[in-house]
C-alpha cells in the first residue's frame, strides 16, 4: 500500500491566520484508493513585543515636550503599527506642574495589541523674570514712597511679590534702595534692587506774610513780618521796599518783597503792598469877615488863607446864589473852597448881606392900537412884549400885572379901552404905564358853519333850519329859493341863497347851497321769483311777468328776463340761471337771479332681476356676476351704466339659512337701483348608515353590549347627529337558554332628521355543568401541566353564562388542608400550594361552587 500527501494553504500565512488542508491518498496493488483530510488551523493570538521604549523625562514648565515613538516586533507579522494613543494629565504639587502620562498602542496584522506608558513630568526649577535687570531714579523728597513694583513673569503660573526699603545717607543726601523680590508658585524666587536719590527741588513756601496795608502819608511804615516753611529742612528770609509814585503828590506805593531760601538753595517770594494816600483835606487858616453892600454893585471880597500837612494848596470861591434882593434886604453866601494836589478839599463860607431900594423902570410896554369889536384881546402877546428890568431883582423875580376899563362909549359901533401895565419887584416897589385900546364893529356876523350841497332822495321833502352865527350886535337873515331841471324826469335841482347883515350895516357875502333831489334808489323787489326744481326739462316755464312783485317810488319802471345754462352735471341734470332786471326812467336797475335746478332723479330700471333658489344643505351655490344683469335709464345709455356686486348675508341656522346676494346699478348722474336674491339652503336629509347592521350571536346575556358603549357608523351631509338605541327580546324576555333580542337604533341630526334600522342579537348559552378532569401532570412538559375545568378551557370563549361570577373553585389534600382557592374559573391549578411550593404527587379533591351548586371531583397529581 502506498501513502500520498498533498497540502493546500488558505488565508495568507503573512496575516498570522490561515488554515493548512492536509490530504492523505492510501491506495493498494489493485489501484483501490481511499483519502482523509486533516485541517490545520494557524492561529496568531500573540502581541507584539517592544523592541524600544522612550524613558521617562522631565521638562520645565513651558518647554516643548518631544515627541519619540516606541519600536515593536511580531512573531507573525511583518509590518507592526506603532501609534500615539493618549496623553493623560495629573497635576503636580504647585503652579503648572505635573506628569503626562503618554501611551503608545503596538498592534499587528491579526489584531493584537499592547500597550506602554511613558511618564513625562513638568517642573518647575526656574525663578520669575524680571522684564529688567536695573532700576534707578531720584525720588522728591516731598513726594510718596513708590508703591509700584516691576512685573516679573513666570512660564508656570502666577507671581507674588514682596518689596523691602533700605535708606542711607551719603554726600549730603539721602539714597533709598528698595528690594524687589518676585516669586513663584513653586517657591522659585528672584530679586531686584531699585536705587533712588532723594532730591530737593521743592522752594519752602510762606506760611505768614504781613498783609497788604492801606496807610496815610503822614504814617511811618510798618516792621516787616513773615513766617517761612520748607519741607525737607530749614530755610530763612529777607525783605526790601521798592516806591513807586502815585497820581498825586503825597500819595503811592511801597512793595516790599520777602525772599525765603532753604539750604538746597530753593527760593521763594511774597509780596506785600503798601499803598501810601493822601485823605486829609487842607486847613483854612483865615476866613474874611461877614459885609454889607449895595444890591446891583460888584462884589468886594477879601482873600482867604489854607494850609496841607502833604501837598500844595489852590483856592477858589463861588456864590450859592445869583446876588439879588428877596425883600428890603438879602444875604449872598460866599463858598471858599480849598483842594490839595491829591484832591482833598475843604470849604468855608462867608456872608455878604444885600439892600434894595430903587423900584423897577418899564423898558417896554405895548403901544396904543385900534381893534375890531368883538376880537379877542392879544392878552398873552401884549404880555409877551412887556418888558420891565430891576437892579436886583432878576425878570422871572419881577411881577407884571394888568387892569382894564372901558370908557364912555360914542355909540353902539365903537369902544375904548383903557389897560394900566404895573411891574413890581421883590422889594415891593413897583411903576405903572397906560395903554389906550380903540374898539370899532367893522365886521360882518361871523357864521359859526355855511349849510353844505345835500342830496335827498326824489320822494323825500327837503327841510333845513338856518346856520348858526355871532356878532358883537344884532343881526338878521335873507333866504331865497329857485328850482332848476335835473338830468332825467324824477330829478331837480333847488337853489338856496343865504346873506347874514347886523345893525351896523356889516353883512356877509351871499351864500349859496344846492339841494338836489335825485333818483338813485333802484326799484325794490318786494316778491322774488321762487328757485325751481324739474326733473324734466320741458316742464321748465318760459320769463314771466307774475312771477315776481316790484314797486319804485319815483318814476315807471320796465322788465327784462334772460336765461343762461350755468352748469351741466350730468345727462338730464343741469342748472339754469334766469335773470330778471327792473329798471325806472333814471337807469336805476334791481335783478334777481332765478335758479332753476333740472336734476335727474330717476333711477335706473333692472330688466333682469333674479329669482330665488331653494336648495339642499349640502349644494354649491356661486352669485351670479354682474354681467349676468340687465338695466336701462332714462338718460343714462346702458354702456355707461355701473353694475356692481355689493356682498352677501348670512342668516339662520344650521337648519335652515339664507344667502342675499346684493346687486347695485348707478346711472350718470348717481341714481341708484338695488336688486337681490335669496339662497335658501335646507337640511331636510336624515343621517346614514356607514356599513349594515350584521346579525350577531352572544351565548350570555350580559355580553351583549350597552348601547352607549355601541361604535355606529353613520354620516350626514350637513350637521351633527346622535343616536339611541331600544332593546326587546322577541316573546317579551329572555327566559330560555335561547332567545332573540331585536335592537331598534335611531340616527338623528341637528336638524330633527331621522332613520331607524334593527339589529338582531341571537343568544345561546353553553350547557352549565363542569367537566371536573380527574388528572392532570404539572411536570413543564407543556402536555397538561395545568389543571382547568374543561367546559372553561383552553378556549375561555365557553364559560357558561352563569359562571361569570358568584364562583369558588378549592382544592385540598386528603388531609383536607386547602392548597388552591380562586373566585376566577378561568385562573388554572399549577400544582402548587398557597405558597407557591410544589405539592408531592397523589390524590387532591376538588370542590366547585357555582351559584349554590357545588360539584365534586377526585384529582391525581403525577409528576
């Protein structure tokens, strides 16, 4: 016999997995073979193996972390992936610090994998940063301590600082040198020495300085004073005056300046003012005495005499009045007068007293003159030219009056005046002149206001009085009439003369005044002509002599009518104005304008109205358009006639509702006319049935359904509907194991539509004694594993009508303990007891109760 073997490789052996197929071929001498294969399974279940792993570092904070990547060899495969997985961070102790934790993933071809960590850990040994390295300054010696402090940084987290001040004093000042130290949150710490020079460059400044003064210039000037201060030691002042003139002699001003140095040779000034002036007036020394002298003389005065402690003296003298004598005697107060060179003055007086003896003398007075008799006397021009003069009296001071007399008159045309002009002085002397005034009536009466040209109207009767008039004597009147043609009949003109003469033979000049009696007043219409409205226009009336009243009081009068069309508003409506004109014989004219109105008012007429339309509830009703209409004017033309839908109205209920559709036809000149018809929609269809009442067939009673636990099915077109139901068992009730029960449904809408339709139930109860089973194996072999009580199950459809309840079903051992109970037929015995424990095999009694009948049955549990 001899062996062949033959293999087969399938998979690639590079993947780490692959089956090898054996085959062994045995054949004998007589060429009889037979074969068997072996399979040979490769399995790769071995990780790779790490040929090199990154160590563990440590980096600063803030460096970049290198990236190394771990090598990796297979057993199986050639080609091993090596792959950064994760970095995993722990926070270390303080600031930035902590550990990554880096893993790398080595996997081959068949899916193995391995892991390795590398621990990268973060320090921080490194201090802040400060951003220099030297800090140096000079610092005022009034001025704060710095409390600024340079900024460090850190790459790790954050920085804290602390700062402390060391002072010395070298070369005469003073040097502050202030440590810096900044920190970080690993205690990494550096420091910084700020140097700064102390400086004075502040003055002292003056905390007292004397106030300015105002002093006299008989004052001696006062000491110097001032308190000086410096802030960074001691320091010391001086002081010097400087005068400067004022506007006058005696007066100006001293500045003294103060001058404070401290002892880093920083100075300051001050200025006080001391203003010299001169406030004290001269003194008179010599003041003449009081005289006496002739009023209207030169005044005689002797000199005074003033002194002034600063400056040089003038005098001057003036009178508080014009020398004059106020009575037999008057004084004059002499004002002296004494200034100084700054202005300063002092006054005296002295009195001069004043006699008057001599009365006035008249210098003019008005001269004889002749005056027409009743002339007013020139009072105020006469009193203009009187002209008197007094030594001492001033002419305002002097009083002028007159008195006047008439003489013995020769006769009634002729007077004489005589006026005495007497002036007197305050003194109380006075002279008197005369003036003689001859009074002639020359002049004719004086007529106070001339009648004026009058027009009065032709119907009116003139009447006037005479005009006023004065005269020193008597006086009469003459009047004369004459009557002259006027333009046109109703009018004239009457001429009146009028002449006034007094008895001195004085008379005015004739006077003449024209009354003309005119015709201006135009005839009065008493009744105007009514306005007229037509609606046709050959109903209007032709111009009519009655159809106004008109009266004229003066002369005949004539009539004349014209008829123009003012305004046209549309076909068949237009407006006429119709004049009528009244005229009298002097061209005086009233008119009246007629108005008379031709409107058209008649609407138009719908040839086409539309009828009404009665439809069922659920019908598709549109309105009709306006070109479905028809109409016609009487001057409007169909193709100008405007059609228009107005809308629609709903009305009713769901039972029963309308829709007015509203039609509007306008004419040209806006007459109107309405059309509408009615939809009237009705719900008169009573509910239907969705699907036919089927027969059904029940074996209880009680599973018959409530009728309002029915589902009907039923539609109405329109409204909502409900539905009852009537119940009747054929025969009036159901007494046997059979019987027929006849259900009458009624589907009603809204609308109190109706239909009725029947449903027979047919009843047949199942027979009602129990088949109690007599065995049953509870043993999971799903092969009568429960007991049941046949008539129940397994179709639990069956149970006999009066087992729906009042039902007890117990089972006990034959010990007669109970170890089943249930209300409920239709719950199986699984073979255990009240506490769900399986019960031993052997034989149990059942007892059922059903109705007050009770049933009885031996059971043998097998297992």
């Amino acid at each position: 016999m001899e062996v062949a073997w033959f293999a087969d490789t399938l998979g690639l052996p590079t993947t780490g997995t692959y089956t090898v197929l054996n085959t062994f071929l045995a054949s004998d001498a007589c060429g009889n073979t037979t074969t068997h294969t072996q399979v040979v399974t490769h399995v790769d279940a071995t990780p790779p193996s790490w040929t090199f792993i990154p160590a563990d570092l440590n980096v600063q904070c803030g460096e970049a972390i290198p990236m190394v990547l771990p090598q990796a060899t297979d057993n199986c495969s050639d080609n091993v992936v090596v792959e950064w997985l994760s970095d995993e961070w722990t926070p270390g102790a303080c600031g930035g610090t902590g550990t990554w934790a880096r893993t790398f993933q080595a996997f081959d071809i068949a899916g193995n994998d391995t892991l390795v960590v590398q621990h990268i850990a973060v320090v921080d040994t490194v201090a802040p940063a400060f951003s220099t390295t030297s800090l140096e300054g000079t610092l005022s010696c009034v001025a704060p301590w710095p409390n600024t402090t340079p900024t460090a940084e850190d790459a790790c987290g954050g920085v804290t600082y602390m700062s402390t001040v060391d002072s010395v004093w070298l070369g005469g000042q003073w040097t502050l040198n202030i440590t810096h130290v900044a920190t970080d949150e690993c205690l990494n710490a550096v420091s910084l020495v700020e140097t700064l020079t102390v400086i004075d460059t502040t003055p002292p400044v003056f905390t007292f300085v004397a106030e300015d003064l105002t002093l006299s210039c008989t004052d001696n000037l006062p000491a110097s004073e001032a308190v000086v201060e410096d802030a960074c030691g001691g320091a010391s002042w001086t002081s010097s005056e400087l005068w400067t003139e004022g506007e006058c002699p005696g007066s100006g001003v001293w500045t003294r300046t103060y001058v404070a140095i401290d002892e880093a040779g920083n100075q300051t000034e001050a200025v006080q003012m001391l203003t010299v002036i001169d406030t004290l007036p001269p003194t008179f020394i010599l003041v003449p005495e009081a005289t006496t002298q002739e009023c209207g003389e030169p005044l005689v005065l002797d000199p005074a005499q003033a002194e002034d402690a600063c400056s040089a003296v003038s005098l001057t003298w003036s009178l508080d009045s014009v020398p004059s004598a106020t009575g037999p005697s008057a004084e004059v107060i002499v004002l002296w007068a004494a200034t100084d060179a700054c202005g300063n003055a002092t006054t005296a007086s002295q009195t001069v007293s004043l006699v008057d003896n001599t009365p006035p003398m008249w210098i003019h007075v008005p001269a004889d003159t002749s005056l027409a008799m009743g002339e007013a006397l020139p009072w105020a021009q006469w009193l203009a030219e009187a002209h008197a003069e007094d030594g001492c009296s001033a002419g305002e001071d002097l009083t002028v009056e007159f008195t006047w007399d008439t003489l013995a008159s020769e006769g009634a045309c002729t007077d004489t005046l005589e006026v005495v002009w007497t002036v007197t002085d305050v003194a109380g002397f006075s002279h008197s002149e005369v003036q003689r005034v001859t009074l002639t009536d020359g002049q004719a009466p004086q007529v106070v206001d001339w009648p004026v040209d009058v027009e009065t109207p032709c119907d009116v009767a003139f009447t006037d009085s005479l005009p006023l008039a004065s005269d020193v004597n008597d006086y009469s009147w003459t009047e004369t009439f004459d009557t002259l043609t006027g333009p046109c009949p109703a009018e004239h003109i009457v001429r009146r003369t009028l002449q006034a003469s007094d008895v001195c033979g004085n008379q005015t000049d004739p006077w003449i005044q024209f009354i003309f009696h005119v015709d201006t007043v135009p005839p009065h219409i008493v009744v105007p002509p009514e306005d007229l409205l037509f609606g046709d226009p050959n109903d209007v009336p032709p111009c009519a002599v009655d159809a106004l009243v008109w009266e004229d009081a003066c002369s005949e009068t004539t009539l004349s009518c014209a008829t123009d069309t003012a305004e046209t508003y549309c076909p068949g409506s237009f407006l006429l104005l119709r004049t009528y004109t009244v005229e009298d014989a002097c061209a005086n004219s009233s008119s009246w304008v007629q108005s008379i109105l031709v409107e058209d008012v008649e609407a138009p007429s719908v040839v086409s109205p539309l009828d009404d339309i009665n439809v069922s509830c659920d019908a598709v009703v549109l309105p009709w358009t306006v070109d479905d209409i028809s109409a016609t004017d009487n001057a409007t033309s169909g193709d100008d006639l405007v059609l228009e839908f107005l809308g629609e109205v709903e009305e009713g209920d769901n039972c029963v509702w309308t829709k007015t559709f509203s039609y509007r036809v306008t004419d040209l000149c806006g007459n109107q006319a309405d059309t509408n018809y009615v939809v009237t929609w009705a719900d008169t269809t009573s509910p239907e049935w969705g699907s036919v009442l089927e027969p059904w067939e029940v074996q209880c009673p009680a599973e018959v359904p409530n009728c309002e636990d029915l589902d009907v099915d039923a539609t109405d077109a329109c409204n909502d509907w409900t539905w009852d139901c009537v119940d009747a068992f054929e025969g009036g009730d159901c007494v046997g194991p059979d019987c027929v029960l006849i259900r009458s449904i009624t589907l009603t809408d809204a609308c109190g539509n109706a239909t009725t339709a029947d449903q027979t139930i047919v009843i047949s109860e199942p027979p009602t004694t129990p088949n109690l089973p007599t065995g049953f194996s509870p043993n999971n072999d799903s092969f009568n594993d429960f007991y049941l009580i046949e008539n129940v199950g397994p179709n639990l459809d069956n149970l006999p009508c009066d087992w729906l309840e009042n039902t007890l079903l117990n089972v006990f051992d034959r010990w007669g303990s109970l170890v089943f109970t249930s209300t409920d037929v239709t719950v199986p015995w699984d073979g255990t007891n009240l506490q769900g424990q399986m019960l031993p095999t052997g034989t149990y009694f059942v007892v059922f109760d059903a109705n007050g009948n009770t049933y009885h049955a031996a059971v043998e549990l097998r297992r």
